[in-house]
C-alpha cells in the first residue's frame, strides 16, 4: 500500500504539478497587472475595518483564520530539510515563488467573495467549489474538489498535525502521546464546534501571538549570529545557481535540485493555488471582492516572506547547516539552530511553537472541512457531527504511526489543486475585470 501511495503522490506532486502551480502564480501576476505592487494598501486594509461593508467576520479575522490554517509545522522544519537537501539556494527559490504567489491568492479570495452564497442558517460560504459550480457551470469540478479536500483535511489538517505535537511534546517534556491527544481534542472541539465566528475570534488572538512569539524568538537568535549575515545571503545567491560554491558539503547538488526543493517549499507552505484558504476569505465583510484580495495576499507574504525565512536564516547563521548530519530530520535541524543559540531552551521553544503552529493548523482546517462536508451533502445539519468526528481524530493522530496517512494526505492535497487551478485559470478574466474596475474607481 505504501509503495502505491508513494507512486501517486510522486505523480500528483511531480514536475507537472509544480510548474502549474507556479505557471498560474506567473499568469496571474500578469493579467492583474503585477498586483503584489499594493502590499502596502492590503496591510492597511487587514487592520482598519470598514463599518459598511457586509460579512460575517472582519477582513482581518478571515486572515487570521486563514493564517492559521497555512503557518504550521512545515514553517518551522520544512524549509529546513529544503536547505538541507536543495543548499541555501533552495531559500531564494522559495522567495521567488512567494511573491509570485501572492497573485494567486489574491484571484482566490476575489473569486470566494465573487461567487459565495448565503447558508440556510444565514452564514456566507464561499470557496473553489462554489467558483466552479456558480462561475464555471461546472458543478462536477466542485465536487471533486470537495471530495479530494474532505479527505485532505482529515489528514494534512489534522492527523499528521497531532502526530507532529505529540512527537515533539514527548521527546522535549516527557508527555504521553495519549495524554496529548486527549488535550487536543478537548481543545479543538472548544474552539471548532462554535462554527467560524468561534474560530475567528480565537485566530484573531492566537495568530498574532504564536507568530510574534516565533518572530521575536528566531530575530534575537539572528541578532546574536549578526555578523554572519553577509555570508548567509552571499550562500542563497551564489547557491541559487551553483549550489556547489554556496557551501563546499553540497558537493553534488544540482542546480535543478535547489529549484525543486524552493519551489516545492514555497508552495506548500502558503497554499497559494490549492484552494483551502479561500473559504476562510469568502465570510470577511467587504464592499469589494477586491478589498479581501488584497488582504489575502498577506497571508503569503506574512507565511512565506517572513516566518518561513526566519526559520531559513536561523538554521543558516548559527552554521548548523556546514555540519549538517544528512540522517537527521529538518526537524532536528531546526532543534539544532536554536539550541546553539539558547541551549536547553532552544528545543523547548521549538516544541512551544510546533504546538502552537499545528494547533492553529487544526482549527483552520476544521473550518475547511466543514465547508467541504456541507457542499456534498447540501446540507448544514452535518456541520457539528463533523466537527466532533473530527475533533477526535486529533486522538488518533497523536497515538498512530502516520506514515501511510502522511503520504495519503499529501497525496489529496495535490489532487484538490488541480480543480482549483482549473477555477483560476478559466475565471481568470473575472479577476482581471474587477481588478480594473476597483481601482479605476479608487482613483476617482
């Protein structure tokens, strides 16, 4: 069974896979006309609220949800094994497809605000499913996406997040698997069963605080290293196209190699083109699609620009990486960068932030999963069981060996994309024209 998961997953998430994703990150960038210029005017629209607009949750708790959902373990020990198997050049590749990225994840939200609907119980619901059904007429595409995300959300969103923790609660503090497990659950059942306004709420407040808290942790660790800085950018650059003359131990490592590792870092880290934020995106109070767009693009640039690269730069500038043991994980990597640092504290803050990280990652995609489940069965009524089956899966996560659910969810992820980009391609002209006409009328 393994081997056959792992033939598909090489299928789903090969070279194909990620020149899509990429290649619609580059089409949009240009039919919006490079709209990663207004960074800046997103920045000021996530954190001033506009009293007239219409929604359920404010601009900036839907990216504090969305964010919740995509900053999680991967930030802390994926961009690791990137520059560990890709060289630092891997880190510039991974900026690369971060600012193309934000295109994406604008014509996303544009597209979840365009073409949402309003529930039986009142709530907005808004996402891929409901682009390609209402924008696409392709109510089929929406239902395979559904499907291939329902079963993505089980795993990527919740049982290899709960594998993650209690992995790392053990081996720092001597915790239980089952006794994690068990916290988990009561914990994300807390916040999930109250539906999305519940979940916003608490993303609003634990966002802010596990990122600034990893932030401030992994500055002050590069601010004790200053004075390898200059080198550690000379490395990304030079490694970027000869990885060889980046650090003498890459000896070996393909040009080729450090694209693939960036690229595929990059990509998953911020979800851009796989359809899971947006619906977190199409419940925000907004006048115009265009305003949450903009809005959106934070989330990669929050995700990717600046926690994904502090956790690259810290590896890097305490020279974890020259002594790098090929048989550990990037997980132990990370460890290692910090603990030279701060010593024994260094793995307990890690543990702290993998916590933090891979709960909110739970509760985002609950919120997901709810969504997909609603879509398929046409109805609301399968919300709250959902969110209780999927509370206790958290248990499972905790206790199981997930190699097999790792492949499987990964294997999902990339399969949920493909209909997506489909949306966002095809509807691509929709993006543009509102584009065009939000900020003809914003200069006005």
């Amino acid at each position: 069974m393994m081997d056959v998961i792992s033939s598909i997953q090489g299928v789903v998430w090969g070279p194909v896979m990620l020149v899509l994703l990429f290649g619609t990150h580059v089409f949009l960038t240009l039919r919006t006309r490079v709209i990663q210029r207004y960074v800046f005017k997103g920045i000021k629209l996530s954190v001033t609220p506009d009293k007239e607009a219409s929604g359920d949750v404010s601009g900036f708790g839907a990216l504090a949800t969305a964010l919740a959902a995509t900053i999680g373990t991967g930030n802390i020990v994926g961009v690791a094994t990137a520059i560990a198997s890709g060289g630092p050049g891997a880190v510039f590749w991974v900026w690369l497809t971060g600012c193309f990225g934000m295109a994406s994840k604008y014509g996303e939200a544009i597209l979840a605000i365009k073409y949402r609907v309003k529930g039986k119980d009142g709530g907005l619901i808004g996402g891929p499913m409901y682009a390609l059904e209402r924008g696409l007429k392709q109510k089929w595409l929406g239902i395979l996406f559904a499907l291939f995300a329902g079963c993505a959300c089980f795993g990527i969103g919740n049982g290899t997040q709960g594998n993650s923790i209690s992995s790392m609660v053990q081996d720092t503090f001597g915790v239980s698997p089952y006794i994690t497990g068990v916290v988990l659950t009561i914990l994300t059942g807390i916040v999930i069963i109250g539906g999305v306004k519940s979940i916003a709420r608490v993303c609003e407040k634990l966002v802010p605080f596990m990122a600034g808290f990893y932030i401030i942790g992994a500055l002050v660790l590069i601010i004790m290293n200053i004075g390898n800085l200059p080198n550690v950018i000379r490395m990304i650059f030079v490694g970027a196209f000869n990885p060889e003359a980046a650090i003498g131990g890459f000896a070996g490592v393909a040009v080729s190699q450090a694209i693939k590792y960036g690229v595929a870092r990059g990509l998953f880290s911020n979800e851009a083109g796989m359809g899971s934020t947006p619906h977190a995106h199409a419940v925000a109070k907004v006048k115009h699609p265009c305003d949450q767009g903009l809005v959106a693009m934070m989330g990669v640039f929050i995700d990717t620009l600046i926690i994904l690269n502090l956790t690259a730069f810290a590896v890097m500038i305490t020279g974890q990486l020259n002594t790098y043991n090929q048989d550990l994980t990037g997980t132990a990597l990370t460890q290692a960068a910090f603990t030279a640092g701060f010593g024994k504290f260094g793995a307990i803050f890690i543990a702290i932030c993998m916590f933090f990280f891979a709960f909110s990652t739970i509760i985002g995609w609950g919120l997901y999963g709810s969504r997909f489940i609603a879509f398929l069965c046409r109805s609301d009524k399968v919300v709250r069981p959902f969110f209780v089956v999927y509370s206790f899966v958290s248990i499972l996560g905790s206790t199981m060996d997930l190699g097999l659910m790792w492949s499987i969810a990964d294997t999902f992820n990339g399969l949920m994309s493909i209909p997506n980009l489909v949306a966002l391609l095809l509807l691509s002209g929709t993006v543009a024209q509102l584009t065009k006409e939000y900020f003809e009328k914003e200069k006005v």
